[in-house]
C-alpha cells in the first residue's frame, strides 16, 4: 500500500487527491471487479432472470473486529444472507463506508481485505461504493451501509403467507454465538472465552432447498434472534409458534455465558444460521439435508406452528414440561451486534 498517512483525516473525504487515494489503494484494490469502475457514477449490470430480490443494510457493531469475523464479514454475509433466505443468489453490492477521522489506516485495510474475500467466497461483486469521513468524535469508528442485488432461484413461493397449522419450524445449527461472541470481544465484564461468532453465508444451506417440497418460508435470525424471527411469523400469520428447549441447540459455554450474566440465547442474534418453517412431512427430509451440509451438522427440528387458541403468539416447552412464554423483545440486551 502506497497510501502515506497511517489513520483517516477529514481529508480524505474531501473529494480531493487524498480521497482517491483512499479508494484507489484501500478500497479498490480489495473489492476489485469487473463491474467496479471507481471513476463513474454508475454501473451497468447483468441481471439474468426473471425476479430481481433487492435488500439494504446497516453496521455498527462494536469491536469492529470479533473473534469469527469483522464488521466487514459481517456487511457481506448480512446483506447476500437476507437474499439468500429469500431465495435468491446474490449477486451485486453496493458499500457506502462511513469512517471516523482519526481511524487507524491499518485497520481499515484488514476490515476492507476481510470484506473482499467473504466476497469472493460467495462470487459477489462489489459493483459500487462511497466513502464518507465524518469528523472525529461523531462516529463509532467505522459504519458500512450496504445494498445487495440477486435474482430469485427458488423453485416454490416462499412467504410468511404460505405457513400452515401443522407446520413444523427448523434450525440450521446453534444459536447465539454471535452475540456472546461479540459481547465477549468487548470485555466489559472482564470475561474471555473461545466462542466464535457463526457469522458465514447461508447461501449453501438455502440452494440445498431449492427443489425441496414443503418449504414455507426462511430468515435468518440476526438482531432479536429466534424469538423475535417467531413472533413475526405468528404476528404476520395469526397463529401461535411452540418451541422446545430440550430440540434447540445451544452451545454449553453459550450457555454459561448467559446464565453468569442474565442473558437468554433465544434473543441473542445469530449471523450465519437459518429458521425455517416447512410441512411436517418434508421436515425429516430437510433436517437430514442440512445436516450432511458443512455447518449444519447440529441443526434441529425445534418447534411447530399451531392454530391460535392458547393467547401465547410464542411459548417454550420447557425441558421438565412446562410451558413459558417468550415475550416479545423490548430493550436490547447487546446494543451495536451488528
């Protein structure tokens, strides 16, 4: 890198010579592409096929680097995540990087470099950017806003509209690593540990049901986790979503890390998981799929949907028997996760 200062100055969103360097040398030269021109103001990209999925994001998690990931991971796999679930490959994204004068220059291009290669892992092109440098004192560091473009692959509707009574809900592997790991990087309660955060594309397991019968609808659990993915299929469908806390898989140190501290893993957000809601008689077939699928391998059927009756949108049967209900989310217990 040729790029002379060592952290950001408010010249280098000033449009000027310092700018491009800036995008020349740091930007450019990891998100590289065919479809990246740095010196236009648009693009011109292939779209095959017939339904174009169109989504936009936002990031501010703090560490901006975590154990499993940056927040520049976590910008690809957030946005082609969301096209993914809904069944599309992604294709294109746009980065808008908001960057804080006085920002380590060094950092930056580790985040940017880890952004580029969880790009390339999933074959999306970084089509175009903006940078803006804020003055210091009112930024976290850095934000990276986002827009992502794919076209629909999925061989059937997929919509909280097409649930059922009867239908069962799945989940492709543990959750709540993310937030801990996260909440860990931070230590501000003088704790460590070793969990990684799932942050990872769920590209491979949405395409792996693409062909599948019986698949409702899917969404990965991100900010309010899986009770928060449970009360909008019951808001948006009417009826009532039963979970089983002896099915959902959570890992031990999880666990242990939010009975120390109060948290429940069922609101914590996850970033590289996927809910899903199938017919029960396609659930064994999809469970066994997923499983067989590299990160998949404790994924869990974890509960059922049934026709409203009991005044709980969403419980948890609870491993001696009883029946909690799990509240909406309200305050957020881990504010900047994603």
């Amino acid at each position: 890198m040729t790029l002379q200062d060592s952290h950001i100055s408010l010249a280098h969103g000033n449009g000027g010579r310092y700018m491009r360097e800036l995008i020349e040398e740091v930007f450019a030269r990891h998100l590289s592409s065919d479809t990246l021109d740095t010196s236009a103001d648009s693009v011109a990209l292939t779209l095959p096929g017939e339904q174009i999925m169109f989504t936009t994001d936002g990031f501010t998690v703090q560490p901006l680097e975590f154990p499993g990931g940056s927040i520049g991971s976590l910008a690809v796999h957030g946005t082609t995540n969301d096209l993914a679930v809904s069944g599309a490959d992604p294709l294109y994204l746009s980065l808008n990087a908001f960057i804080e004068e006085g920002f380590d220059v060094a950092q930056l291009e580790r985040i940017v470099a880890d952004l580029g290669r969880a790009a390339a892992e999933i074959g999306v092109s970084v089509a175009a950017g903006d940078t803006k440098v804020l003055p210091r004192g009112h930024g976290g560091g850095l934000y990276l806003a986002t827009t992502g473009i794919g076209v629909f692959r999925h061989k059937g509707k997929l919509a909280m509209s097409e649930v059922r009574e009867g239908d069962v809900v799945l989940v492709s592997g543990p959750i709540g690593d993310h937030g801990i790991s996260v909440m860990l990087a931070r230590e501000q309660f003088g704790l460590r540990g070793d969990i990684l955060s799932d942050a990872a594309s769920v590209l491979p397991l949405t395409k792996a049901l693409r062909d599948m019968p019986g698949i409702r609808f899917m969404r990965d659990p991100t900010r309010g986790g899986l009770v928060s993915v449970a009360h909008e299929i019951a808001r948006a469908t009417g009826f009532e979503i039963t979970l089983d806390e002896a099915s959902i898989p959570v890992r031990p140190a999880v666990t242990a890390v939010c009975d120390m501290l109060g948290y429940d893993p069922y609101y914590l957000a996850c970033e590289g998981r996927v809910v899903a809601v199938v017919a029960e008689e396609a659930a064994e077939a999809v469970l066994s799929v997923w499983k067989a699928l590299a990160g998949a391998e404790d994924a869990a059927i974890i509960g059922k949907v049934h026709a409203a009756g009991q005044g709980r949108q969403v419980s948890l049967r609870t491993e001696v028997g009883g029946l909690r209900f799990l509240e909406e989310l309200e305050d957020d217990p881990l504010p900047r996760i994603c």
